[in-house]
C-alpha cells in the first residue's frame, strides 16, 4: 500500500442543465438501469468538504445490504481504551476454552520458544502470533487446506516464497514467516489507525489481504465515515461479499464477514492465552515456597 489517501475527491461541476419543458418522456429499461446504476456511483462519492450524514443506499436491480449496528466481542479490548488483560478468565465457549486449554499444555511448551523468538525480532506480543497459529491450524505444522496453504501460520505459497520460507510444514520456518508477514502488513497500514484496531486492521489483511481491507475503508470514507477505527471495518467488510458493493471495489469480491469472524477468534484466543500466562506467572513464587526453594 504506497499511498494512504483513500479516494480522489469528485469534481464540483455537474452535467449542463438544459432549458425547462414541461413535456413529459418515458424512461425505457435500458435508462433506467443507467440512472440507477449513476445514483449508486454517487453514493458512493464525498461531497467536498465531507459529507455530514452518512448516505443511504439508494434503489437498484441489486439492493445493497445496508450496514448493520456493531456487536460486541469477546477479545481483548472491544475498543481503544480496552484492556487486553482481565483478572478472570475470559468469556468463551466452554468447549473452546478446554481445548484451548488441552493444547496449551501439550503443544505450546515446544512451540513457546519459536513464537517468542519469532515475536521478538519482529516487535510482536509472542501470544498474538500463538493466537493467529492457533486459528489457522490450531497448531497442526501439517495441516493443509483446500485452497493450498500449508503449515502452522497457513502460508500461501508465494508469500512463503517472497519470505525465502523454503519448507512450510517445518513450525520454525511458518512461524517465522507468519510473523514477517504480519509485521510487514502492520508497517504498511496508514500510520493514523490508532492501536488496538491497527492490530486488528493486520489481523483482517492477513486473513483477506490488504488490497480488500483498503477497499472497505474507501466504503466507509465515502459514507462519511471513519476509515481508521475497527467498530466501522467490521461492519463494512461483510459488504465485499455482496455485487451491488464490491463492483464499485479496485479489488472486487472478498469474503469479508470470514475475515471479521477470524479476527474475532483470534481476539478470544489472544486473551485467554494472556489470561493463562499471567496465571502461570502468579502461580511461581506460590510454587517455589511450596518447594521450599
């Protein structure tokens, strides 16, 4: 992403405006489906100086969904002055939070090692890229989907070969490249987008792709929005996936209510296992005295 401006602003100056008749002519299908295709361009335009009210859509052959009210999550932080810390455990699915839990202690003291590595030389919470490992494979290095990507992180195979990542099945390399990849894709968003949503904008590029995330924060630019603030992306996202919206897109249809459901996993995952390792941390100096050491 080269360029933070979201969209050109519009020419002021309108079509001629002919003389005035009071003659009446029918509008055939054809014109129609222009006009209506025109009232949908201009929806999706700012006024100059900015629009005050956000646009409703307007009629079409294929009626845009509108844009639902946000809903709350259950990750760390459901806005910018949340903690991602909690003095209980976090609220989830008690079949999730078990087998999150089981594989916390089979899988993670061998892996613990390559994510803090990988986390330290890219500037990253360790348990975040567990977390994002966690959702894609659930720490499987063999897994494989049906679409191609392969290894604990999930990793394409062009983006395993743009990060010199030579074997995605070995946990090292994908973490390794998993963890470059999220942090190129954090370095790259608009330096504006405030933390903790800048972590959740990354979390939605690595699942869906930057190019699609900047579509939707055009969308919601051009309706007077907020482009910069997680609350908005979530709910614009989901509208990629329908014609009347991504047509009007640089990079077209995308699957963006998956790309909000990964985030918010992610956002489950990443809490309880900050929960699990403050707990384990508060429960040594209990241990070492039980000791005797």
């Amino acid at each position: 992403m080269n360029s933070t401006r979201l969209m050109d602003r519009a020419p002021e100056s309108g079509p001629a405006a002919g003389p005035v008749t009071n003659e009446t002519k029918s509008v055939g299908p054809t014109q129609l489906e222009s006009l209506r295709n025109l009232a949908l361009l201009l929806l999706l335009i700012p006024f100059p100086g900015g629009d005050p009210k956000p646009r409703e859509p307007v009629a079409s052959p294929e009626p845009a969904p509108s844009i639902p009210e946000p809903q709350t999550t259950g990750g760390p932080g459901n806005g910018p002055e949340s903690s991602t810390q909690s003095e209980s455990a976090p609220d989830l699915d008690p079949a999730l939070e078990d087998a999150l839990r089981r594989d916390y202690q089979k899988h993670l003291p061998r892996l613990q090692p390559l994510f803090a590595e990988a986390g330290r030389r890219h500037g990253l919470d360790w348990r975040l890229l567990a977390a994002v490992g966690y959702q894609e494979s659930k720490w499987n290095h063999r897994a494989v989907s049906a679409e191609g990507v392969r290894g604990l992180m999930m990793l394409t195979g062009p983006t395993a070969r743009e990060l010199n990542i030579r074997d995605r099945f070995d946990p090292a390399q994908s973490i390794t490249g998993g963890a470059a990849y999220l942090s190129r894709t954090l370095t790259a968003l608009p330096a504006q987008i405030p933390d903790p949503d800048r972590v959740w904008y990354a979390l939605a590029a690595y699942n869906l792709g930057p190019g699609h995330v900047e579509d939707a924060r055009v969308l919601i630019q051009a309706r007077g929005g907020d482009p910069d603030r997680w609350d908005e992306l979530k709910r614009v996202l989901p509208l990629l996936a329908h014609r009347a919206w991504h047509r009007h897109t640089r990079h077209g249809r995308a699957r963006g209510g998956v790309a909000v459901r990964y985030v918010n996993s992610v956002r489950r995952y990443y809490e309880l296992l900050v929960w699990l390792t403050d707990e384990e941390e508060s429960r040594k100096p209990l241990l070492a005295r039980a000791d005797g050491t």
